[in-house]
C-alpha cells in the first residue's frame, strides 16, 4: 500500500513535475504568441489611424492648397470671404480657413465677422521662411485658436505659403483642426486602460493623444529621444520595446504608422504589464491548478484550453475588425454618391458586427425624422418588410439623434422602454429580437446627420466593443457623406461658376460705360456696345487689329505712354484724356494682366465742364472777396482825392502849372475809381439798376463812338434783327460791355479787318443750358464778330480770367472780357466765345427778354438841371472821416445845415435828444453793429417820410440784393465828386414820391 501510495505520490509528483514543466514551456510560447498578437493589433490600430489622419488632415490640405494656389485676394473681399466659408462648410474637419498676406496679417477669413487684421507673423507655423521647393504642407505644433470658432479651442494649424509669380512671398493659406477631434478617436479605440495613442509629427513634436495619459507617454522630451533614436531612420510602420518609458514608468512596447504623403506618425504604446496581462492571468491560474489542484489538473487544463479559446477568439475578432476597419476606411472615402456610401457602410455594419439586420437612415427635418435609405437583412427577415422610404422622428431614434451618444438595449429593455414605439401594428409581426444597438452620425460641425442601427445580433448580446467598432465606422460615415456632399456642392458651384461667366458676358455686352480688352500685343479681343457708340467703332471691325492701328492719332502720345507704363509695371492705372475727333473727355481705367489689358472708358464731359464752370465761379468769388475788401476803404479815399482835386482845380485856374498837376490827381482817381468799377463788374458785386433796354435802338446810339473808337482801316457792319424782343439790363453796363469788345476787336486787327454787330432774337434748350449752367428759355442776343487773329483754345480758356491779357504791359488791365462775363452773369444771361487762330473771335451776349413786350423802353434823356443849393437839414452819418469832413464842408458850402456822425448809434441817440433832419445822408457799410439800411429802417420809423440817400464803394447786398438795387433806394456810388453829391442830394430831397 505505501509503496502504492509512494508510486502514487511519485507518480502524482512526476506528473505534476512534467505538467509543471511542460506548462513552463507553454507560457514561453504563449508569452511570445501574447506579445506578437498585442503587436498586430497595435500594427492594424495604428494603419487605420493613419489613414483617418490622412483623409481628414489631406481633405484640409486640399483646401488649403486651392487657396494658396488660386485664390485671387485682387477680387472684391466679400467674394474671399465667401469662398473661405463655402471651403470651410464643405470640407470635413475643418473649423476655419482664413489667408495671411506677407507681413502674416489676417486678410480674409471664412468666419463671421471678419475682425481687424490679426497679427500671426511671430507664431508657428509662419515663423519659419518657406521656400518653393516645400512640397508637404507646415503642420504647426498645438495651440490655442484666435479666431472663429476655433477661438479658445486647442488647434492645429495647416498652412501652404503663397508666392507671387516671380518667387515672392506673398502671403499664407492656413486651416485649422481641432486637437479634440483626434483625441476622443484616440479614446475610442485604446485597447487597454494605460495603452496610449498619439499623432506626432516627424520631428518629434506631439499633436494630439488618448486623453492626459498621452502627455506622460509622448511628452515632447520622450518624443524627441524616440524620433533621435529608434524612430530617426524608420521606415513605413513597425514596432520596437521602449524601456521606462510608459505612462506607468515601465517597459512598454511601441508600434508605429507613417501617415502617408505627410510628415506625421501615428502612435500607440501599450505598457508591458498590458500586453501580457491576459497571459499573466494565464501563468497565475496555471500556478494554482498545479501546485494546489493536482487533482484536478484536466479538469483545470481544460477549462483554461476553453478560456484561452475564447480570448483568441476575441483578440482574432478584435484584429479582423480593425483590419475591416481600415479597409472600410479607403473603401468607404472613394465612394461619389451618398447612396453608394450607405449601401456600403450598411454591409459593412453586419460584417463587423454579425447581426441580423443593419438599416442607416439620414435625418430630414428639426425633429429629427429619419428617412431610411439602406437596408442589410438576413434570412430570417428577408421576408418581413421593405423599409425603404420609412421616416420616423420618434421614440428611441430620437433619443440617439437629439443626444448624439450611441444606445445600446437588450430585448426585454427593448419591451419595455418607453420611448420605444416600435413598428405600429406591425410590431408583433416582427420577429424576436436579441438587442438593439445605434449609434449617430455625425457633423463636423457637432450637428446630428443619421444614424446606423443594429438589431438581433448572432450571437450574444451587443456589448462595448460592438459599440466602440460601430462608432468608428459612423466617423468614417459621416466624413465619407460630408465629403461627398462637398463634391456635390462643387458640381453645383462650377455649374453656378458658368452661369456666372454668362451673366458677366451679358454685363459686358449692357454696361453703361465703355470696356473692351487688348491682348498682350495690343490686339482687341472684345469690345462691348457702349465703347462701340462711345468711339463709332464697330467690334467686328476692330477685333485682332491692334489699339494703335484703329486709333494711330494716339501712337507716341500721353495716353500711349500710359497704357505702356500700365504693361510693365502690371500696376492699375488711370488717366484722363480729351479726343478732340468726338470732343469728349474720358476717364480711362487700365487694369493689366497675364493675357493683356481690360480698359474702362467713362464719358466726363459733363463733369469737366461742370468742373469748368466752379472754377470759374471760384475765380470770381476770390476776385469779389478781394473786390470787397478793398473796395470800400478804396472809393471813400477816391471821394477825397476826387473832391479835393476837384477844389484845386477851382482854385488854381490861373496857374497853368498847379492846374495841371491838380488835373493829374483827378485823372489817376479816375483810373483808380474805374478799376474798382471794373473789378466789382466782374465779381457781380455791383450795384445794377436794370431796365427794359431795345438793343437795336442802344447799338444804334453807340454806332457813332465806335466809328470814333476804331481805325479807318475796320470797317463796321451793324446787323438789326427784325422785330427784336426788349430786354432787361443795366443800360449803361451794357454799353460799357459792348464798348469793351469792340476794343478787343480793334486790337485784334492791327492791319485792319471788319467788325460785325448783330442782334437776334433766340432760343437755348435744356440740352446746352444744362452744360452752361443757366435757364433754358428766350433771349436776346447781341453777336460781336471781328476777322482778326484769333485765339488758340489755350488763350480761349483763359479769356474771361481776371488780369489775364496777350497784350503788352501798360496796353492792357486784364479785365475788360472778365468785366462783360461778370456784368452779363450778374444780369442773369450768358457770354459764350467762339474763336479759331487766324479767322477771329465772335463774342455772343445772351440778354434775359423783358416779361411784358409792351413795357415802355427808358431812354438816355438829359434830366433838367436843377439847382444843386440849398438850405433843408441833413443828417450825415460816415465812419471814414475825411469823406466826412469832405462831405460835410461841401454841404454846408451849398447852403445845408449838416450834422454828421461816424455811426447810427450817435445819430439815434442825437435823435433821442430832440435833433429832426429832412435828409439822411449814410454810408451803408459802418460799424458800430448797424449798417446804412439799419440806420434808415430805425430814423424812417421813428419820423415817417424822412428822405434818404445811400452812398457806398462796396454795397455788400445791404440794399442790393439779386445784383440789382432795391426798388425806392438812392444810392450815390464812390467814389462822388461835389457836384455829384449836390445834384443827387438835390435830386433826392425834391422828389415827392
């Protein structure tokens, strides 16, 4: 018995010993088989990986470089900004795409509103000079976003610089990504709680990893030793032990995926406590069945056979989804339809999770009803139903679409949800379930697309691993529809792109202004209608001739030049010319370019003339400002020069010497009082007293002074049109008008000639009034023609210039034309000069017609001389006090009692005093915060019928107004001499109107 039992224990232990030994040997080779099935895992996470990486960072280039290759920034910015977002909502992974010019400021973006120009030019990746040569985009290490919704987010930046044709940097096309996008993948497929994934790139700086966990495992200084050492010369993928360099701090193994095209790698470690912990499990359970379960070591080495069996079932259930994955990935992506890339996810779903039946359904509306789109059934459903077409927002599809979140449900839950509504009345016809499982698709965006569900899987129920698989191929899913959606919205924006080339070929043909195009060898290659009437050219008889030829009148002109310029510099360009074939002035735009030159052409002509016109006005009002200033103090020192060298001569009529120095003075105060005259004439700031005037009968009364007036070798010719209307005018300026050019003439015809005078009545329309700036209406016309030399259009368009004269010095002031335009202005009419060199000059003065043809014509009648004394009481009121004391010494020396003042005030606070007067005599312009009409207002209310008499140099419209003096005003112009002064005092005092 005991040695029984001792064979038994010998054979107990022998048995035990081999099993022990041989269980050794098996570990051996279940630690090797461990290691290199964790490793093709790994290798099929980190290949699919890489190829998510490289269709969503490649869609992303794609943009980018389209942007940085095409996008022309020369358009109007509104029409960047729209490409951007349009680039942006259709490619996936995006969250901006936005370009730098070369300073790296921000010029256009795809988000809203575009802000002020950002400064980017310090930070990565545009801190490093790019070259031409760069083949792969610049991948910039982590960061935090600035700008749209990237803003605040932890980005990645793609960027593609942009060079000018001759190699110039000229800018940047950048696109971002998030780094969350990665890492929730990364989380999604970690094989193990302390396996790490991470996207690095080259250089070893990390981009994105598997939660906090990938910071201690891929940190930069762990990066960087990895790629300066096994990872410096690594080819495509492969693997390697990394010691002490986990998470954990221990031993781990690394596998590794190039992304392809890129300069990037995908990463995974798994800590060596992971890779063989299921073999560890193994080891421990093998230990205790043969140390204390000897008795039982078949039982206990078959239920670990059964275990390891079903554990290489799942790590080979494991590797088969992922290698489908991957696969799926590539598969999934080359699809150019949606309904090609959902009848291949939908199978696919049933391969990588053996079900019964797979349906992915799209979402259609806000409430999230679901259009079904394809189906995948077995069997046992092949007979139930068709689903196409079915749409449901409710219920459980709701739930999944609404949260975004996968849900996963057994059948008994699926009995009793509440939120299940299952198929209607068909419900009890469906066929028993084992579980139900649906995961959404998603947007970049975060916005919910649809849905892939499950039902009735094959073995087993659905657990987290069909959850996690699932959810991998919804991403790749929803980037495939995203993408595909992109291509369609390409279709559609090429197709809108030609529709666009039409409509502008449409524009082209109906634009207002002028525009056609010149090849590089300055050959129309099109020319739209308006440029046709604009030069009376024809398109079909100018294309493929060259600009010059057509127009050889411009060859080695200005414009030639410019146009070259434009050409070699390739700068815009714009210049404004006058063709005298049509007499018209254009404003010409040059906008040069690789194929030639577009040339804008708008008419200015009404412009230039309006623009003619202001200066002309501006001229006047500088010359009245300057009149009006010195006009007043300058008459009243003529009044005393005028009136005192008057007395001289009285006084000196014997001495033949003092007499004519005396007759001097009075002769340069004339000179000087008919300047001021004239200045005032042509600023229209004289005073006129305009009455009905027959321009026969005035030309008739001149005809005498102007034979007087012109060389016996000019003849004259006076031409009196038959039935003349009356006008309205000043008479003595218009004869001093008319005087004026018929000098000019008579100096323009030194050897002789003949003059025209003519008169007619007429007509202006809108058409020229509207160019000239006055009232179309009639007119009477007063024509002045002389056959002498003439004036080119230089001179032409200075004539009517203030002290502007082609005579010597000392034969003329400049002003005699600036005059007669001032007066003929100011009398609400027009002066138009016609002149060529050689064939003289015709001056037409345009008069206004007289209202009523039957109001009687005033004539030049002497008045009756009446006595210039008198003995009546005067208020004069001057502030200049030597036209005072003139004044006053002269009336009183005509038998007046006089009381002077120097301003209202005094005389109002005399009047106060009890003074009475039957005449005020005033200046107009005065201080002391009343002027002469203020004065006579206030005298004439306070005593009624009180007589007045104005005298100015400079009226300053106080009783002139319109250019013409109030009705009922006297007014006595400076400078006056004294017996001026004593008729119109007399002249005032006895009128009893």
């Amino acid at each position: 018995m005991a040695t029984s039992v001792r064979l038994l224990v010998v054979l107990v232990a022998t048995i035990s010993v081999i099993l022990l030994v041989l269980h050794g040997l098996q570990m051996r080779l279940d630690h090797e088989r461990e290691a290199k099935q964790v490793r093709g895992d790994l290798h099929n996470l980190t290949n699919a990986l890489a190829v998510h990486a490289r269709q969503t960072l490649g869609t992303i280039d794609r943009g980018v470089a389209l942007f940085a290759s095409r996008l022309d920034l020369e358009q109007p910015t509104g029409s960047v900004h729209e490409s951007l977002r349009a680039g942006r909502d259709t490619a996936v992974g995006v969250l901006e795409f936005y370009v730098l010019d070369a300073n790296g400021r921000v010029v256009a973006a795809s988000y809203e509103p575009v802000p002020e120009p950002t400064e980017m030019s310090g930070e990565p990746p545009f801190n490093a000079v790019p070259t031409k040569t760069e083949t792969a985009p610049r991948i910039s290490s982590p960061l935090t976003g600035r700008l749209g919704r990237a803003a605040g987010a932890e980005i990645i930046r793609l960027a593609r610089p942009r060079f000018s044709p001759d190699g110039n940097l000229t800018g940047w096309a950048v696109g971002t990504v998030s780094v969350r996008h990665f890492q929730t993948l990364f989380e999604s497929m970690i094989l193990t709680p302390h396996t790490n994934i991470a996207l690095v790139r080259t250089d070893g700086v990390l981009l994105a990893g598997s939660g906090d966990g990938a910071v201690a495992a891929f940190g930069p200084d762990r990066t960087g030793a990895l790629f300066d050492g096994p990872l410096k010369d690594a080819g495509e993928t492969g693997s390697f032990w990394a010691g002490g360099t986990s998470a954990t701090g221990e031993r781990s193994m690394l596998v590794y995926s190039r992304v392809p095209g890129m300069p990037l790698m995908l990463l995974a470690r798994m800590p060596e406590s992971d890779v063989f912990a299921r073999w560890k499990m193994r080891v421990l359970i093998g230990t205790l069945i043969d140390v204390l379960l000897t008795a039982f070591i078949i039982g206990a080495t078959g239920l670990a056979v059964r275990e390891l069996g079903l554990r290489q079932r799942d790590q080979d259930r494991t590797g088969a989804q992922l290698n489908l994955l991957a696969d799926a990935s590539v598969d999934i992506s080359s699809q150019r339809s949606t309904d090609d890339v959902l009848r291949r996810a939908v199978e696919l779903s049933r391969e990588l999770v053996p079900s019964h039946q797979a349906v992915i359904s799209l979402t259609i509306d806000q409430d999230y009803a679901q259009a079904v789109h394809t189906v995948s059934l077995s069997d046992k459903y092949g007979k139930w139903r068709n689903y196409e077409g079915h749409a449901d927002g409710s219920g459980i599809y709701r739930l999944v679409c609404m949260n975004n979140q996968p849900m996963r449900l057994t059948q008994n839950e699926l009995e009793t949800h509440t939120a299940w509504k299952g198929f209607g009345a068909a419900r009890h016809e469906h066929p028993p379930m084992r579980g139900w499982l649906a995961v959404p698709l998603i947007a970049q965006n975060g916005s919910n697309i649809g849905l892939i569900q499950l039902s009735d899987r094959e073995t087993a129920d659905f657990d987290d691993r069909d959850e996690a698989v699932l959810m991998q191929l919804a991403q790749m899913v929803s980037a495939a529809i995203e993408n595909v959606r992109l291509l369609e919205a390409r279709t559609r924006a090429l197709a809108a792109a030609e529709q666009a080339r039409d409509e502008i070929a449409r524009i082209f043909s109906t634009m207002s202004d002028g525009l056609y195009h010149l090849d590089m060898d300055w050959r129309y290659t099109r020319v739209n209608r308006a440029a046709e009437e604009m030069f009376t050219i024809k398109e079909a008889d100018v294309l493929g001739k060259s600009m010059w030829e057509v127009f050889p009148e411009l060859v080695d002109s200005d414009v030639h030049a410019k146009f070259r310029q434009a050409r070699e510099t390739g700068e815009h360009a714009t210049l404004e010319n006058y063709y005298e074939p049509i007499d018209r002035y254009h404003l010409v735009r040059l906008f040069p370019g690789p194929d030639g030159m577009t040339v804008y052409v708008s008419d200015i002509t009404d412009r230039r003339r309006a623009e003619q016109q202001l200066r002309q006005a501006q001229k006047m009002e500088a010359v009245g400002q300057l009149t009006g200033g010195v006009a007043h103090d300058f008459n009243n020192l003529l009044t005393v020069i005028l009136g005192n060298a008057d007395m001289l001569v009285e006084e000196v009529g014997a001495d033949p010497h003092l007499r004519s120095i005396a007759q001097m003075i009075q002769t340069a105060a004339e000179r000087g009082a008919d300047l001021t005259h004239r200045l005032l004439a042509f600023s229209r700031r004289q005073p006129l007293a305009p009455v009905v005037v027959d321009p026969n009968q005035l030309v008739a009364g001149l005809e005498g002074l102007l034979r007087r007036t012109l060389h016996e070798n000019i003849d004259i010719e006076l031409v009196r049109g038959a039935g003349l209307w009356k006008a309205v005018v000043d008479r003595s300026q218009l004869e001093n008008a008319v005087i004026n050019i018929v000098i000019n003439a008579r100096d323009a015809m030194p050897g002789g000639g003949k003059l025209t005078i003519e008169t007619a009545n007429t007509r202006l329309d809108e058409s020229y009034t509207e160019q000239e700036d006055i009232n179309s209406g009639p007119y009477v016309l007063i024509a002045i023609s002389d056959t002498g030399e003439g004036m080119d259009p230089a001179i032409l368009g200075r004539a009517f210039d203030p002290f502007f004269t082609t005579k010597p010095v000392g034969k003329g002031s400049g002003l005699g034309l600036s005059m007669v335009y001032g007066f003929v202005r100011q009398s609400g009419g027009h002066v138009k000069l016609y002149s060529e060199p050689g064939y003289g000059t015709t001056v037409k003065i345009y008069l206004p017609r007289a209202a009523d043809a039957n109001e009687q014509v005033r004539t030049a009648s002497l008045e009756e001389i009446k006595p210039a004394r008198g003995s009546e009481r005067i208020a004069l009121v001057e502030d200049e006090e030597l036209v005072r004391k003139f004044a006053e010494l002269n009336l009183k020396a005509l038998g007046y009692t006089v009381s002077s003042f120097p301003t209202g005030p005094e005389l109002l606070r005399a009047m106060d005093d009890g003074l009475r007067f039957d005449l005020l005599f005033t200046d107009i312009v005065l201080p002391g915060g009343m002027n002469g009409r203020d004065i006579a207002v206030e005298v004439v209310r306070r005593v009624p019928g009180t007589k007045v008499l104005y005298s100015s140099g400079y009226t300053d419209n106080a009783i002139v107004h319109h250019g013409r003096l109030d009705d009922g005003v006297n007014l006595l112009n400076k400078p006056f001499r004294k017996a001026e002064m004593a008729q119109k005092v007399r002249t005032v005092l006895d009128n009893t109107g």
